[in-house]
C-alpha cells in the first residue's frame, strides 16, 4: 500500500493498512492522537491541500489517518504539541475571519486560510518543526505521494533507472536528459 517504506516505521505502515481497510470496509476512524472533536478537520484540512479532482483527494487516499498514525508514533512531544495547538488555531482563525468554523468555510476561503497561514510562518521564518502548516503539508505530501491513488493515478510512475536504450529518436523541440 505504501512505497517508500524504508522511510517509514514498520508500526506505521501496518497500523496504516490495517486501520484504512476496516475504515473502507464501514468502521468508524479513531483518531490515535488527533481530538476527536478535530477528527473532521484533519480530513478536510489534507483535502484542501490536495483536493479530489480527475483523480482521487488527500481524504479519499486517507491521508488523515496516516497524518494521525504519524503525528503519534515519529514526532516528539514538543512537535506534537505544535501540531495539536494548530488545529485548535485553524477553527479560531476561521471563526475570527469568517465567523464561522473551518468545516463550514468554502473550498476556496479554506484554500485562502491556509495560504495566508503558510505566507505567516514563512515570514516569521518557522523551522518545520515549530510551524503547523509546514507539517501538515509535508505530511500530507508524504502521506498521498505514498498511497496507492497518489503514487498509481496522481502521479506517473518512471522506472529508474530504466531499461538503457542506446540510440532512441528525440521528438521535434525534445530535450536530451542532463545527467548529474
């Protein structure tokens, strides 16, 4: 289910598979460390960073979950901390920018809170592990790139190397490959 598994614990790779299975076969999700309360959020947040489009969203591949199973098994307690204290700061930005919830915002207001909070830590010079955004998209990058429908109908699987090919035809305007 996940590639690039050497980059990832054994743990949460099985706890991954084994919790997205029973939730596409009906069960209901328990959040390991993520509240309950923000269990909706963190979905909808990674769908607003990778939204579904001709191919399947961040929240169909259950990017949500594997951000959960992540945050509680690979960060440290300050980082999750961090973590935790910024979902609670996306509902408060939303309610004091649009008087209502995250949840109920539009796809393109959602998109705009997100941008101006990843514009914020930039500015405020954030290292990934004291900014909220910044994990969360890595993580979400992290999470969809590695399921079955980001790396099979999102992106486009190269072998590399591939098989060697000693003389091929270039297309008219192609470009050679540089090699590093």
């Amino acid at each position: 289910m996940l590639l690039g598994g050497s980059m990832l614990s054994r743990s949460i790779i099985t706890e991954f598979m084994q919790t997205s299975s029973a939730v596409k076969r009906g069960a209901e999700w328990t959040p390991r460390i993520v509240p309950v309360k923000h269990a909706a959020l963190l979905a909808e947040l990674v769908e607003t960073i990778i939204p579904a489009s001709d191919t399947p969203g961040a929240k169909q591949a259950l990017v949500h979950i594997f951000v959960d199973l992540y945050v509680n098994d690979c960060y440290p307690k300050e980082q999750q901390e961090v973590f935790l204290k910024g979902l609670d700061s996306v509902d408060e930005t939303s309610r004091g920018s649009f008087g209502r919830p995250f949840l109920e915002l539009s796809k393109d207001e959602g998109r705009g809170l997100l941008n101006a909070k990843e514009a914020e830590s930039w500015g405020n010079h954030e290292p990934l592990e004291r900014s909220f955004i910044k994990m969360l998209k890595n993580l979400t990058l992290l999470g969809f790139y590695s399921s079955k429908p980001g790396a099979t109908q999102s992106a486009e699987y190269e072998r590399s190397p591939g098989p060697f090919e000693g003389c091929i035809d270039l297309k008219p305007g192609q470009k050679t490959q540089a090699m590093s």
